[in-house]
C-alpha cells in the first residue's frame, strides 16, 4: 500500500459521490512569470507536474466530470492527462473568466454544480473544495468561494465584504485602492457555482485591463442581483499557495514536504532532520524507520521496520528489507531483505538483490547480481551479472570482468567460496562452492569445489588445509 500525500487519501472526501458536479481546471496561462520554456502547469512539485496534482485533487472530490482548460503547450499537457481528464482548449489567453467559458459547451447542461480552481495550487486539498461547494450547495444564491485571512496580504486579489458579510467583490491587487490594498482577506482562486447560472452569467463579464476577462468578476454580477455570496474562510495558508514564480515553487516545493515527512513521523518514522528529507508520494515506510539527514527516498520503494537510513543516502524504486543498516549510499531498482548492512559509499544499480544479513562495505558496486546470505564484499568491489552464494567472501578489489567489449558474461560463485582480493573473475566463469581464488589471481576457467586458483592466468591447486576465513 502506497500513501498519497494528495487530497486522495482522504476518505471522507472519497465517500461522497459528486456525480453531479464538474471540476473546470485552469491550466492554459502563459505562466510568464515562471520565465520558463516550459508551461507552469508543467513544472513539477515533489515530482509531479502542478497540473497533475490538480487533476488528483478533482478525483479525490469524486466530481462527475474533469475538465482541463489548456492552451499554451497543450499538447503536452493532454498528453500528459490521458484518460485521466477532458481538456478544451483555450486558444486565444483573454483571462481566468474566458478559460471557464470554453468548457461550457463541453458541460452545459451535463452537471447542476462547477466547481473551478487554478492548476497553480499544488497544495490544495479536495477537502477544501469540499467545504466551498457544501456552502454554495446549502445556500439559495447562485455560487460561493473561498478567502484567506493573512496578516500581511501579497499578491491575490482583495476580498471586499459588505455590511452583512457576504462577499461584494474580488479586486485584483493592481487594481485595487489605497484601501482596499489593506484588506487582509484574499481570493485564493477555488470557487463553486449553480452551472446554469455560471455559464448565463460568464457572458455578462466585460474585459479589464489588457482585454482580460475576469472570473472574479463574477461575484460583483451576484451581488447585483442581489445574491448573497459566502466566503468560506481556510484555515492553513500554506495549502493555498498560489505559483506564480519559482520562488514560489520552491516554497510550494518544501511546505508539501513538510506535508508528506509530518505524515510520515505520525505513523511513527523517526526524521532526523525533516528540512533535508524527501520522501516520494509512492513510498512506503513501516514503523520504526528511522531516516538520518539529507536522504531521498524515490519512486515505487518500501522500507521495513527498524532500518536505518542516511545520511546521504538514496533509495529509488527499491525494496528494504526489516532492520537493515544503510549508510551514504545510492540504491536503485534493487532488492535488500532483513538484516543487511550496506556503506558508506555503495552503489547498487538496478537489479541487484542482497539476501537475508549480507554486508557491503566501502565502495562497493553491484549490478544485476543476487548475493546470498551473510555474504560479505567489504571493500571497493564490483560484482555485475553474477549469481554469488551464501557465506561467501568477496576479497578486496575484486572484480567480476563482465564485459568483453561486445557482450556481457555471467559470473558464478557456489556457497561458502573464499574470493581472494584483488581477484579478477574473467566472464564467463564459475568459482563452485568451497572453492577459492587467491590474491590477484585473474580467473580465466572454473574453479572446481577443493580447488584455489592462483596466478595470472590462473592455475587450479588443491586446497592443502582449510585456512582461516579473511573477515577482512
Ligand atoms: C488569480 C485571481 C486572483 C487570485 C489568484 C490566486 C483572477 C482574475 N485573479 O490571479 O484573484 O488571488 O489567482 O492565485 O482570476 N489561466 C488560464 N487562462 C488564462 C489565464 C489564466 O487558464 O487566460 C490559468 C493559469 O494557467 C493559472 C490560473 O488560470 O493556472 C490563474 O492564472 P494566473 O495568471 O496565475 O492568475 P493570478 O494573477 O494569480
Ligand atoms: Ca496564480
């Protein structure tokens, strides 16, 4: 089981069946401000493009309909939907109000509810949305929104309430007054809205300043009617983070950090130093993780119990076993059961499998390689291509030569052998079991049980009297 850092998670969102309503996803801006050959939607935070997370958000709400209004790289980005949403096109930029008229046709009568928000908010949670179209659902007029109370407003739009403390207007922050600049009450951007009466009254919106049109607008047209709209206030700043600049990504960048390593310790994973911990959204960690400084954790990677992680490390895509010791490492698509030790300074690239107890020790490489159980390979080593026993002892500097320029070769090495360091293993080739290689030996036939290989190329002798284990 994976956690989602997402608004998926949540079960109480996921229960409510919203057949009835459509997300609208603004995904189409220019995203100038990013200064970016790629369209903001598609920078990513904690590995995910923006407009991905959006589109999370909306399934989390399990709304009727997913719609993602693109328009700059669009191609990419409905590429990057699939079937996981609709998407209509935007084709000329004219502003947030215009976005949302182009999935009228695709929606008009279709859903009773809109729910809209912007593809630059990848904090936002499905909860939140949750509460602002519970309000415009429990109330006669026409849609509802949400605010946000800070103490020093940047940037949003201003919320101007009237007297009975319905919302009259949202000013964007360069159009507001000198007073109206003071409001500390701002439009994060997440509203909810009677579709009928959204697409009827999208119409009436006139363009502003540069031939935008605004869908903020569209709360002054309700309270001219006479509509009372409610502001639903959030609560955690944070999850309204609105990216308009990599500044802000890397602000958005660490509070769904924080997110993600604050889950993770209150299922009981000790984080040393969560400011320098990253921990992906398919990772999975059992109780009693411990995760020491500057670690990554990536992709599809579960950690047992009682292992100990970092500092410095890496894991990506891979699977750690129960109490496990790994320290200034890199792992990638790899396999490490109960009780093994690996580092400081190893490398495991894909494919490599480390049985029950075995040990890596300083710069080690393994590739494509099971290492049985309790086998040992304590220092600057490669092991690649090979299927090596258990109990066996991998002298330092020892090298499977799995490469002869054009092919790759196999190295075998039966239970309890003894590979002396400085051993070359020249592929294809077999070391059986009990057998041994002595120090600086270049392997170029197999070694049969009883046997030691010694010398350059090597020549098999019988093995005189058992000699003690080097633990090395
Ligand atoms: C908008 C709001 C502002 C709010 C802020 C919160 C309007 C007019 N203003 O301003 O009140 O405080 O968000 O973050 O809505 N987009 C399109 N098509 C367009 C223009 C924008 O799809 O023609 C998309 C963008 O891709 C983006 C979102 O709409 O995802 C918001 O656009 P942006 O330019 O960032 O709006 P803000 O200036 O932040
Ligand atoms: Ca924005």
């Amino acid at each position: 089981m994976s956690f989602t850092p997402s608004p998926s998670s949540s079960s109480s969102t996921r229960r409510s069946n919203r057949s009835d309503v459509a997300a609208v996803i603004l995904a189409a801006g220019q995203g100038t401000r990013m200064k970016s050959d790629l369209a903001k939607v598609l920078h990513p935070v904690g590995g995910k493009p923006m407009v991905m997370r959006a589109v999370d958000t909306a399934h989390a709400l399990n709304v009727g309909r997913t719609v993602v209004v693109v328009g700059r790289d669009g191609d990419a980005v409905r590429a990057l939907l699939g079937d996981g949403a609709e998407s209509v096109e935007q084709g000329e930029l004219l502003g947030t109000g215009h976005a949302v008229l182009q999935a009228e046709s695709a929606l008009r009568d279709q859903v009773e509810w809109v729910v809209v928000f912007y593809a630059d908010m990848p904090l936002l949670r499905a909860e939140t949305i949750a509460r602002v179209l519970d309000a415009a659902q429990a109330n006669p007029g026409p849609m509802a929104m949400l605010t946000l109370r800070v103490p020093d407003p940047r940037g949003f739009g201003r919320v101007v309430r009237g007297p009975d403390g319905g919302v009259l207007a949202i000013v964007e922050e360069r159009e507001c007054t000198p007073d109206q600049l003071a409001i500390r009450e701002l439009n994060p951007g997440v509203y909810a809205y009677r579709a009928a009466w959204l697409w009827d009254n999208l119409k009436a919106v006139r363009p502003k300043s540069k031939g935008e049109y605004y869908l903020t607008d569209l709360v002054e047209i309700a309270a001219a009617q006479g509509h009372g709209v409610p502001g639903i206030e959030a609560d955690d700043a944070e999850e309204l983070i609105g990216v308009n600049t990599r500044v802000h990504l890397a602000e958005a960048e660490t509070a769904l950090r924080r997110r993600t390593n604050a889950h993770w310790m209150l299922e009981g994973v000790t984080i040393q130093d969560p400011a320098t911990t990253y921990i992906g959204e398919s990772v999975n960690l059992a109780q009693d993780v411990t995760i020491l400084p500057n670690t990554h954790l990536e992709g599809q990677t579960s950690i047992g119990p009682h292992s100990i992680l970092g500092p410095n490390t890496t894991v990506r895509a891979s699977r750690i076993g129960a109490h496990c010791l790994i320290n200034n490492s890199v792992i990638e698509e790899s396999t490490v059961e109960d009780h093994v030790k690996i580092g400081p300074y190893c490398h495991l690239r894909p494919k490599a499998h480390l049985c029950e107890g075995a040990h890596l020790g300083n710069f080690a490489e393994v590739k494509n390689s099971r290492l049985g159980k309790k086998t040992r390979m304590h220092h600057f080593s490669y092991v690649g291509d090979a299927e090596v026993g258990d109990d066996v002892n991998i002298g330092a500097g020892t090298i499977t030569v799995n490469y002869d320029g054009k092919n790759k070769h196999k190295t075998t090495i039966g239970d309890h052998a003894f590979i002396g360091s400085d051993s070359l293993l020249i592929a294809p080739v077999t070391v059986q079991h009990d057998a041994r290689t002595a120090a600086g030996a270049v392997v170029t036939k197999d070694v049969p049980t009883g046997k030691i290989a010694i010398g350059v190329p090597a020549r098999m002798r019988d093995i005189r009297r058992p000699e003690p284990d080097d633990k090395g």
